[in-house]
C-alpha cells in the first residue's frame, strides 16, 4: 500500500469512529429501562417503547462490535500491517478495503471461512 492510500483508510476509519460515538451519545436514552406504569401509557404504547429499546440495544451492539473493527484496523495501520490478509497474508483487493475498511482477510479466505 501506498502512503496516500494508507492516510484515506485512516481517514476514513477515525471519520467513521466519531460518527459511530456521536450517534452512541444521542441513542443513550433510547436503551433505558421502559416504565410499565399503565396509568402513564396503554400496553400497545409499552410494547412498542419495548421494541425500540430492544432494537436500540441491538444498534448500540453492533455499534461496539463496529468500534472495536475501527479500533484493530486503526492499530494494524500503526504496525503499518494495514490491507493484508490475516489468514494468508496476502494483499487485500483495494475495493475490498474501500468496501469496508476494516475486513481482515482477502475474499480467498473469507469463503473458506465462511465470513
């Protein structure tokens, strides 16, 4: 990988990082416990407020997940070991990385392990 290529992914990881840290500050309160007082809400109003928190306690599970790929992609360009593969340790096709730059191994490996 080139220099320039290496400041893009980099840029384009920490980009997606605060965005992610953003939107987990604004979707704090949505993952609250929901009140099951019926004199404050009817029980269609509980299910639904139950089924945002439960998707919004997804969102904010995948949103780590997400984080802790930026964080490993973001220490692999510090070991400058950015864009290979961690099976074969081959190149990873630059489309691949543009895709998502936080894949660890190349399309080769990824179906014989069935990522």
């Amino acid at each position: 990988m080139t220099e320039l290529d290496i400041a893009y992914f980099k840029e384009k990881l920490l980009k997606t990082q605060a965005q992610i840290n953003a939107l987990e500050q604004t979707h704090e309160q949505a993952s609250e416990c929901v009140t099951l007082d019926q004199t404050r809400v009817g029980r269609l109003s509980r299910m639904d407020a139950m089924q945002a928190q439960a998707i919004a306690v997804e969102t904010r599970r995948r949103n780590q997940l997400m984080l802790k790929n930026i964080e490993r992609a973001l220490k692999k360009i510090d070991a400058d070991d950015f864009g290979y593969c961690e099976s074969c340790d081959e190149a990873i096709d630059r489309r691949r990385l543009d895709f998502d730059p936080t894949v660890r191994f190349c399309v080769h490996c990824a179906e014989k392990l069935g990522n």
